[in-house]
C-alpha cells in the first residue's frame, strides 16, 4: 500500500489560510490503514485547523469529509456538492488522489496535506516500512524476493558492499544489510547459486525518466 | 475574564478500575478537590482516542486530565501504556496548535489512591489555573463554575 504522513499544522493552516472555507477530504484506502488520512484522521487535522486557526485570528471554516477512494472518478463524484460548497480542498490523500480530485474539480484549489512518503507494508503495530520503489522493472525473482533497490542504502544489483557490519547496513546501522537478507533468503530457498552470476546495469528508463509513466491495455480499451 | 474569577474547566477521564475508584474512595473518605473537574468514565485508558482529547480543547475545555491504573497494573495489561503514549502524542500536536502542552496531562493512580487523586487534581487545577483560561473557551464569565450546593 501506499504509506503517507501528515504535514505539521502550522504547514497546513499556512498552505489554507487564504482560504475561508475549506473541505479537508479524506481518503479510506491505502492512507486510512497507515494512518494518515482516514476519517479518523480528517476529524483529528480538522480539528485541529479550526483551533489554530481560532488562534491565529484566521477567519477558517472546514468541513470534513471522507470517501472511499480518492483515485477513482466513481468514489471521487461522491465528494462533488461538499467540494463546490467550499473555496479549497485539502486532500488528506496520497499524491495520486490529491491530482485526481483536482483534475476532477478543476475550477477549485486542491492542496495536499499529506506527505506521501512510499510504498511499503505494516511491519507491526505503528510501524510501517518501504518495500518497494516502483523501479518499472522487477528484480525480485532474482534476489529471493528482497529488493536491492528499495532496502540497499547503495542500490546495489551485485552487493554486498563489504562495509556491513554484523549484519546492519553501514550507511544506516539501524537497517539490517539488505545483501544479508538476500543471502540468508536465497540459502533458504536453495538458490544461492544466483549470485554467481553478475546482473548486468538496469533500465532506469522505466523508472522516473521521461515525464509520468503510462499502461495502456488495448484489450481493456473500450 | 479577570484572572482571579477564572475558574478552570478541566475534563478528567478516569479509568474504572482505578482512578474513578480512587475518586470515589476519595468521596467516601471526604477528602477535598477542587469542584472544577468534570469526570467521564472510561471502561479503560486504553479506549481513549486522540480525537478525544482534541475535541475537548476544541470545544473550550481548559485543561484534560487523564488519569489511569499504574503501571503494570492495567486490567487489559496495557490500556494505560497505550493511553500514555496518546497524550504524549497529542501534548505534542498542541504545542503544534499554539495551546501549552501542560493543558494535558496523564497520571497513574491504584484504586486505593484516594488522596494520591486528589493531590493530582489539585495540582493540575492549579497548573491550569496559572495558564489561564483556554483562549478556545468562549463562555467567559457565565461559565464560572456555581459552587456544589
């Protein structure tokens, strides 16, 4: 999923004050299970406003709402007579649905008021961690399902570096030494032999090169 | 409002099993308070939300006083670990606002501590009292608290 995190107040009431009714819009997907921009989270950063606003002097209504998916026209239609009620948006979703709702309702300012920080997973309670960079290219199959390019401070397609250190990275010695991982992975699986072989320099080009990335699936063209 | 009619307006939420017990012990054993929290009971600290605490400011509260089992001695295990690290996280998100972060303030208290609870409320009436009415309370005067009949 998606991992985000909310921008500090004073962050958002700047980026809101000109403003004087404003919608923050919640997301329920991705931001919702880390946390960020779930209903709960709307009322929290929505109080929140209207006390430091309150404070400041600053002339602010906001209104709360939270839909299911922000990237999706369909979820998105759902917010349109809150959005036309108000002068602004701040979109607690991920940066794909902040762009979304402001492609959609393209006569009103839509700010974000998120962070979004990376794709990633639940490691436990509170605490979430990037898995994966969305290079364009997957490596995975080659590296015992550990990713050098997200977990490798160095990125190295043929590590390790040699400067880990009982197992932690050097650059970051609270990250255990994701060439490590993928050792102990490949042993597991009994495919260390992979590592022989020397993986040759990679496409960035699917990467971020050329402007946004698109998919196009003619057969589900209509 | 002049600073000498202030009145503070504090929410306390007080576990079941511990500090609304001590409250009540308190009660039984005439200990004096101040008149000016509000208690809510709470099945357990560990129910209590950050937006709780929000909305209570928001709504013009002076000051929230959450009071749980000590540690160690949650009836769920862990509620009141989990309620501390809340009001630490929300102490921080009011310095964020602009309001004083000791308008909040988490204790432990046993069953037993009748006195222990009223020396808190006490003290965080007092602390709430020298930083002076929440500038989110709007009722000014006439919210001056009547006294216990």
């Amino acid at each position: 999923m998606i991992v985000a995190e909310r921008k500090r107040i004073p962050e958002l009431l700047n980026i809101v004050r000109a403003h004087k009714k404003v919608l923050v819009l919640g997301c329920g997907t991705c931001v919702t299970v880390c946390l960020a921009g779930g209903e709960r989270e709307v009322s929290i950063i929505s109080s929140a406003l209207r006390i430091a606003s309150r404070l400041q002097g600053v002339d602010l209504t906001v209104e709360e709402l939270t839909i299911e998916r922000q990237c999706d026209n369909v979820f998105i239609e759902q917010a349109a007579e809150a959005v036309e009620r108000n002068d602004a948006v701040l979109s607690l979703g991920c940066g794909a649905g902040v762009q979304a709702i402001a492609e959609r309702y393209h006569n009103k300012p839509v700010y974000a008021g998120l962070d979004t920080t990376f794709i990633g997973i639940l490691e436990e309670q509170g605490i979430w961690t990037e898995k994966c960079a969305a290079c364009g290219a997957c490596v995975l199959h080659e590296y015992g399902g550990v990713c050098p390019v997200t977990r490798c401070a160095k990125r190295m397609l043929n590590g390790p570096c040699g400067g880990s250190r009982e197992d932690r990275c050097e650059v970051r010695p609270e990250l255990p030494c994701a060439w490590q991982l993928i050792y102990t992975r490949l042993k597991e699986i009994g495919q260390v032999d992979r590592l022989r072989r020397v993986t040759p320099p990679k496409n960035w080009r699917r990467s971020l090169d050329g402007g946004q990335r698109l998919i196009v699936r003619q057969d589900h063209r209509i | 409002m002049k600073q000498d009619e202030f009145e503070p307006q504090v929410l306390a939420f007080c576990c079941h099993y511990c500090a609304y017990a001590a409250a009540d012990l308190a009660g039984t054993m005439r200990i004096q308070y101040p008149p000016n929290v509000r208690i809510i009971r709470t099945p357990c600290t560990g129910r209590l939300e950050t937006e709780f605490f929000i909305k209570a400011f928001e709504n013009g509260a002076d000051g929230v006083f959450v009071a749980g089992c000590l540690e160690g001695g949650c009836h769920f295990t862990s509620g009141n670990l989990y309620a501390r690290r809340r009001t630490e996280y929300m102490r921080e998100m009011l310095e964020e606002l602009g309001l004083e972060k000791e308008r909040l303030r988490m204790v432990n208290v046993s069953a037993a501590g009748g006195h222990l609870l009223a020396d808190h409320i006490t003290d965080m009436v007092e602390t709430v009292r020298k930083l002076g009415p929440s500038p989110l309370n709007t009722n000014g005067c006439e919210n001056k608290l009547e006294t216990a009949s």
